[in-house]
C-alpha cells in the first residue's frame, strides 16, 4: 500500500483528479455488473413463464410479471397484461413505452463512463505539462548544477510520464467498461422487441383475434379467468 501512495505521489496534484475518475469508473462498473447479472440469470425463466401462461389465463400472466417487477424485462411484459379489454395497437404502445423506459434506466452510467474517457486523457496531458515545466524549472544549463537539481529534474520528468499513463489507463478502463455496456443494452434491445413481438401475436391469436372472428360486429370483452374463445 505505501508503495502504491508513493507512486501516486510522484504523479503530483494531477493524479487526485484521475484517481477520483478511476474510483468512478471502477464503481460504475460494480454496480452494472450486479445489474446484468441479475437481469440475465433471470429473464429467460420470467418470459418464458409469462407467455406460457398467456395462453391460459392473461391475468395469471399478470400475476407473473408483478412478482418480476425488480427486473426491468417484468415492468415490460407487465405493462401490456395490465390493460383492460386493450386493441392491439394500445397493448403494443403499452409495451413499447414501457421499452423506452426500461432502456433509458440501462444507459445509467453511460454519460459518466464517456466523460471519464474524454477527461483522464486530458488530465494525464495536463499532468505531463506540468511536469516539464518543473522539470525546466529545476534545470540549470551550463552552470553545472547540482545533484538535488540533478534529483528535481528527474521527478519532474517522472510526475509527467506518470500522469500520462495514469490518465490513459483509465481512460481505456472506462471505454472497455462502456463498451461492454453498449453491447449488452443492443442485446436487450433485440430481446425485449422478441418478448413483446411473441407476447403481442399470443394476445391476437388467442383472445382478440378469436373474439372478432366470432362477432366481427362486436369486439367483445375479454374475461380474465376464461378461455381464450369466450367473451360476453
């Protein structure tokens, strides 16, 4: 540990700045990381079991995804099934605004991640800039010099090299980060579209569909507990 403050040290009043970055970064990834893990270990049971049990009974579905409501693919199956008697475009908008929500609370930490990624490199030029000019500073061309100027010069050389890769590092760490994160948002975006496509023909073939066939005059009013032909 104090070898790691010393060489945080030597990196001077920059390194605090791009120390606070990588603690953003690594914290932003933790927490993400319990997100996906949570939301992929589970999703596939929760759709599978709520269009199963569409077929049967819409509000049993129901009842599945409000048991799954800590996981953003539950909030969007369940926001359809809550509907009363809903057309098919309304079940549809139902799902995809609930989509969009469930999409924008994935992207948490995205605009961190990017700042971080365009500010650590900067931070890490700034550092090496300040570091030449002490290392200018303390140099003593053609009178000689000493050897604790010989010794200033050097850790104004060493603050600049290490600011600099302390600042890319970090950078790269956070753009793998993001990177990652992006890649499994476009994942769940083509998910939940083939969620909520099955869920929606399930809702046409089995309870609105046959409901018009039978009373093309009437649309009829969907029972919650009965067979997907009945209506009154």
């Amino acid at each position: 540990m104090t070898t790691v403050l010393d060489f945080l040290a030597k990196g001077g009043p920059v390194m605090v700045p791009i120390l606070g970055c990588s603690v953003l970064t690594i914290a932003t990834a933790l927490e993400r990381a319990l997100f996906w893990t949570n939301l992929l270990r589970r999703e596939d049971q929760v759709v599978n079991e709520v269009l199963d049990a569409s077929r049967r009974d819409l509000s049993q579905a129901a009842a599945i995804a409000a048991q799954s409501q800590d996981l953003p693919i539950g909030r969007f199956l369940l926001a359809p099934l809550r509907l009363k008697q809903p057309s098919p475009d309304t079940f549809r908008l139902a799902m995809e605004t609930a989509g969009d929500r469930e999409f924008v609370k994935m992207r948490r930490g995205d605009k961190m991640l990017e700042t971080i990624v365009a500010v650590a490199p900067l931070l890490g030029l700034l550092g090496t800039v300040t570091g030449l000019i002490a290392t200018f500073g303390n140099l003593n061309i053609g009178g000689g010099g000493t050897g604790e100027q010989a010794s200033a010069a050097a850790a104004g050389i060493g603050e600049a090299l290490i600011t600099t890769a302390a600042g890319m590092v970090v950078a790269i760490l956070a753009l793998l980060v993001f990177r990652v994160m992006v890649s499994l948002q476009a994942q769940q975006i083509d998910y939940f579209s083939d969620a909520g496509n099955e869920l929606e023909l399930v809702y046409r073939q089995y309870w609105y569909e046959p409901m018009t066939a039978n009373d093309p005059g009437h649309r009829g009013t969907l029972i919650p507990n009965a067979t997907p032909i009945e209506r009154v």
